[in-house]
C-alpha cells in the first residue's frame, strides 16, 4: 500500500509522461497512460484496502474483512479524511460484537471524520444508539435513533429503527407484577 502522497505523485508522472507521448505524435499510448493515471487518481479517494475490506464484508466473511484492514498501518498518513471515517466504520462493525466500549469509539471516531453516504451515516448513528441503550443512556439512544432515521431517506433502516424503538418502550414500561388483574384462569376461578 502506498501513502496518500506518494499515489498523487505516481499520478503526476504518468501525466507528465502522456504530455510528453503526445508532443511525441504517440496519441495511442499518451491516452492510454492518461488512463493508467486515473486508476492512481481514483486509488487516492478510495482506499483499496477498505475496497476490498467492504467486498468481504458484504459476503459475511468478518475475519477477511479485518484481515484486510490490518494492512492499512497509518490510516492517517494513507487515507483522506473520509476514508479515515469509513476505516473507524468498518472497525466498529468488526469490533461491535465484542467489546462495545471500543466499538463506540470507533463508531464516533467515524462519525467526526465524515462518511459520504447517509446510509453509513445512519448505520453508524443506529450502532451508536444500541450501545447507549445498553449503557442505560436512553436519551442519548433516543436523540441518535431519530438522526439515523432522518438519515435514512431511502428507508433501508427502517426495520432496524422500529425494532430498536419498541425495545426502548419495552424496557420503559413497568413490570405488573401486583394488581386487580391476574390471570384468566385465576378469574374464572373466582367467577
């Protein structure tokens, strides 16, 4: 893997060199070298590691996934600021099932740097709400429940935020034990 820095060079270098084939008359080659510099360009935003750290993350295979993120040693130094956002992400989706402290670092670490898609944004934000109402911070899961769902425009959450919601209502409502009510059979009893 390559520093940041160092993919823009290569880059510049083959630029440089297309200029030259095509002051040359090898429009051929100049074109293809332009081509060649773009998949260097491209690399610079999309990190290949977390490329294929998402590849085996969409198969299930967790292990994979952080096999590939393990290569990446200075995320600073080799990824831009969003693809810092997505390293913490994924990190935080390996790591949630666990240890959720540092699950919740990672997420929120994640959610500073930026991620580019709402969809993340709002995973990272439901992940985030799970673990505050397993801390018994409930109006911190609440607050981070309705920003993952006005995230959510495309309504792929959907199920998850409702299932998250009626388990904080669950959990809120008092346990009868005593009263006028009882069972049905102990009614009939009576009756």
């Amino acid at each position: 893997m390559f520093n940041k820095i160092i993919k823009l060079i290569i880059a510049a270098g083959i630029i440089a060199y297309a200029v030259y084939q095509f002051t040359e008359s090898n429009i051929g080659n100049g074109i293809m070298l332009i081509l060649l510099s773009l998949i260097f360009i491209f690399l610079y935003f999309k990190n290949e590691f977390i490329l294929l750290a998402f590849l085996k993350l969409r198969k299930q295979d967790f292990e994979g996934a952080q096999k590939w993120l393990k290569k990446i040693k200075n995320p600073e130094a080799a990824l831009v600021r969003k693809q810092q956002g997505y390293y913490n992400y994924l990190n935080g989706i390996m790591v949630s099932q666990s240890n959720m402290n540092e699950a919740e670092k990672y997420f929120k670490k994640a959610i500073d740097l930026g991620l580019s898609m709402d969809h993340d944004l709002a995973m990272a934000k439901l992940n985030l709400a799970g673990i505050a109402f397993s801390k018994r911070r409930k109006q911190e899961a609440t607050k981070l429940l309705n920003e993952a769902s006005k995230l959510d425009k495309q309504g792929m959450l959907t199920d998850q935020i409702k299932m998250m919601k009626d388990n904080m209502k669950r959990a809120q409502m008092p346990n009868q034990h005593y009263g006028t009510g009882g069972s049905i059979r102990a009614q009939k009893r009576r009756g």
